[in-house]
C-alpha cells in the first residue's frame, strides 16, 4: 500500500507534518463522494455488473470446468470501479466535457460539504475542485484516480475471492447465506434494491469473518505522534511502525479458535465485547479506508447474485494454499467450481 494513503509519505514530510495537511485536505475534499446516498445510487450499476459476471461465470465454467478466481474476479471489480465512480474516463475527455456544460457541476460548498443536494460522484467531484476551487491540478486528479483504482479494484478482488472460496469449503454457511439472500432480495432475474442489501446481515458476518482470516491489505505503516509503551520497551516519537492486520486477527485472545472459519464471530453480542482495534481490515482511526462501505456493498451484490445462480465447491483445502503477500494477498491459485442451481 502508499504511505501517502495508509501512513506519511517520507518523500513529502522534510521533517514537518506538510503530508498530514495534505491528507486532511484531501480526505475533506473526497468524502462526499462516499456518502450513503451516492453508495444507494450505485445500487442499480452493481446489480447490473453483478449479474454479467454472473453470465461470465456461466460461459468459463460451463461443461463443469473448474476456473482460477485470480484470473476472473478482478475483471468484475474493475468493471464495477468504471460504472460507479468513473475511474476509467480519460481526465482530460470529462473535463472538456464539463468546460462545455458548467451545468453538470451543479454548486458544491467548498467549506463545508454538507449540502446532501451536492453530493458528487468521485471523479466530477475531483474535477470540481480543480475547476472552481482550484484546490487540485490535473496531476493531483490522475495521482487520486490511480490510486482509487488500485485501492478500489484489486483489494476488493483480493477479499472476494477469498470470500468465494471459503463458501466453497463450507456448504452448511453457503446454503444459509442463500437463504438469507433469496429472503431479500428474491430470485437473480429481481433487482436488487438498497433496503434488500441492507438485510443481508448473515452475508456480511461472512465477508467479515473471510477478511479476518485474509485480509487483502497486509500491511501498512504509522509515524508515532508521541511517545509510546509497548511490551516494556519505550518507543520514540518519530518512529515509522508496521502495523500487521493478520497478527491482531489471529490473536486467540479475542478470536478463540482464530484458524476456523466462523462468520458468527461478528454477530451483534460477540462484536460487542470485542476490543474496536482487534479487527482492522480497513485499518483504523483517522486514516482508515475511505471506501470501506463501498468495498462491503460491492461484496454484498457480488456474492449474492453469485449464491442465487450457483452451487460452489473449492478443490483445495484450506492448508494447501500457498500465501503471497504482494500489494495485496493473494494465493498460487483458487480454484472453484460453480455449478448452475436448478431454475425456479
């Protein structure tokens, strides 16, 4: 991950907190971008791309053929990224479009953000404030965009992979989670609307639960503000810290039995005496993700259109996959099996 994200870019700092400033104007600048209402806009776009990648899925697996989640996910996730927040559009194309229809900005209040009526999708709001604030040049909106594509495409390809393939080693979770999405939101050919997605609280224990034990992000990094105690020992202020999300979520002080997969982990009464830094994910405090609830909504559609067409069965064992902590964590390979449930 970049320090400029998830901790304080060493190249910008030159001893002062100018990267601290930085993130706080620009952390201001991108979350309205987030708000819920936009996140429930997104609703019909995410049906929509779920239920391609379903078809996808149906075309590479058909004559019971097994496929490899690396080699097929990631293209869903990028997809999704393009038809939400825009981040495939050339730059320059949508500013000139916005040159020729000033319209299309609508009024942002600069200070506040507050104005619920002003809310933006991501890459207008960005030009917004390179064209009427002037807070950003283009090199500030491509550094953005690049790093939101990343951040938004291959983490979450990372965590639902390894979802996919978990349900695939568990049929008893798998038929519960079906259940629970037949519930709400009815068969694959019904849209998906926010209210139904919100219901799926079992599917969401089970995404947390999968991002416990793989975390897509592992690592990242902290400069101490002040001095600290740890273990016994002092450590200074100043000091660059590599916090480790997998550590605190093995940790069977807080997650008896941390190796089994158990998504009732994060009902409401064992969440709610568990330490709030015990389970990281999306890191936390101040600079946690910003795009954390966007991450879980995206899982929620893409899963529950998968659960509703298929049947999945994961060839490998939990303790054959060989882990490779790259930019995020990965695996050699998944291999699953989804086989077509019988129609309605």
């Amino acid at each position: 991950m970049r320090d400029r994200v998830f901790g304080i870019d060493k190249s910008e700092t030159n001893g002062c907190s100018s990267s601290d400033v930085k993130w706080k104007k620009r952390r201001r600048i991108l979350t309205p971008a987030f708000h819920f209402k936009i996140l429930e806009s997104f609703v019909p776009g995410l049906d929509h791309k779920s239920k391609l990648f379903v078809k996808l899925l149906e075309e590479r697996t058909s004559g019971n053929r097994s496929v490899n989640l690396w080699d097929i996910v990631p293209v869903c996730t990028l997809d999704i990224i393009g038809v939400t927040y825009g981040g495939i559009q050339v730059i320059e194309g949508r500013k000139s479009e916005l040159v020729q229809n000033p319209a299309l900005l609508g009024t942002v209040d600069p200070e506040s953000m507050t104005n619920l009526n002003n809310k933006k999708p991501f890459l207008d709001l960005l030009l917004y404030h390179h064209m009427v604030t002037g807070e950003l040049t283009l090199e500030d909106i491509e550094d953005e965009v690049n790093t939101f594509l990343f951040e938004g495409h291959d983490t979450t390809a990372s965590g639902l992979s390894f979802t996919i393939y978990l349900l695939g080693l568990h049929p008893d979770i798998q038929e519960k989670v079906r259940s629970e999405v037949l519930e709400h939101l009815g068969p694959l050919e019904q849209p998906m609307t926010p209210e139904g997605l919100k219901e799926l609280r079992y599917l969401e224990m089970v995404i947390k639960e999968s991002l416990r034990l793989y975390p897509p992000v592992m690592h990242f990094s902290r400069e101490l503000q002040s001095d600290i105690e740890l273990g016994g020992k002092k450590i200074p202020k100043g000091v660059v810290i590599a916090v480790l999300p997998m550590g605190f979520h093995l940790n069977p002080t807080y997650f008896p039995r941390p190796e089994i997969f158990d998504p009732e982990r994060f009902n409401l009464e064992n969440s709610k005496k568990r330490h709030p830094f015990a389970y990281i994910p999306f890191s936390v405090g101040p600079r946690n993700c910003i795009g954390q609830k966007f991450a879980m909504l995206e899982m929620k559609a893409v899963l529950a259109s998968i659960v509703r067409r298929f049947s999945i069965k994961s060839r490998d064992h939990i303790d054959r996959l060989i882990l490779i902590p790259e930019v995020v964590l990965r695996t050699n390979e998944l291999i699953v099996n989804f086989q077509p449930l019988p129609s309605n």
